[in-house]
C-alpha cells in the first residue's frame, strides 16, 4: 500500500462541477481535485493546468460523459507532457465507463472512482 502523507492531486474532466466535488469528498483523505474541467475543446489548457498547478498532478481521471476522442487525446497529451521530463512521473490517466453513473448513480460513481485509484495507486479505503 503507498502512504499518502497529504493528498494526492488529480485533475477531473467531469461535465457537472457539482457532481465532481461531491466525489472529490468522496476520495478524502488520500485525493483531491487540484481542477474540475467542465468543457474539453482545447488541449492548451489540458496543458495549462500540467504546467502551472502546484503541486502537479498525480493524475487524470475522465468523466463518463466524454467521449473516447476526448479520452484518447487527454491521454496523449499528457504522455506527450510526460515523456522525457526527468522531473515528474508517469501521469496515470483514468476513464469512467459510460453509463456508470447512469446504472448507479453517484454511489457507484464513487466506487468505480475509488476501486480505480486503489488498484493504481495501491491506496486502502
């Protein structure tokens, strides 16, 4: 298991901000939300957010309610960002399948997101 002595910040691309920072309580103590990304029609603020925030991402984790294009470039963005820097570590991009809040609402949401983090983080709830 890694111990987290503070939390670990992720960036979420999720549609309904509201939604996002109810599972950000959800992923406490081990995470938070360093941004909560509503819209995704340019990868420069995908880049943005890689570059300025402080501390830097630990990871990505993507919304059901986007697309596999949006997932796709997310992804290569930031291995694009990643790649050659000997200053931050592999970035871990995650995507909720569609439909998982649909089947399950925001209980389900969370486990996915939670059972997701675990398994790459090696975190216990």
């Amino acid at each position: 298991m890694a111990s987290t002595s503070s939390p670990i910040p992720l960036i979420c691309f999720g549609r309904h901000r509201d939604l996002g920072q109810r599972m950000e309580k959800a992923l406490q103590p081990h995470f938070i939300y360093a941004a909560i990304v509503t819209d995704y029609k340019d990868p420069a603020v995908l880049l943005a957010l890689l570059e300025n925030l402080n501390p830097r991402p630990g990871g990505v984790i993507i919304g059901g309610g986007f697309g596999g294009e949006v997932t796709r470039e997310v992804g290569t963005v930031v291995e694009a960002w990643t790649k050659g820097r000997e200053d931050v570590e592999k970035i871990p991009v995650m995507s909720v399948p569609p439909g998982t809040f649909e089947a399950g609402g925001p209980p389900a949401l969370a486990k996915w997101i939670k059972d997701e983090l675990a398994r790459v983080f090696e975190v216990e709830w």
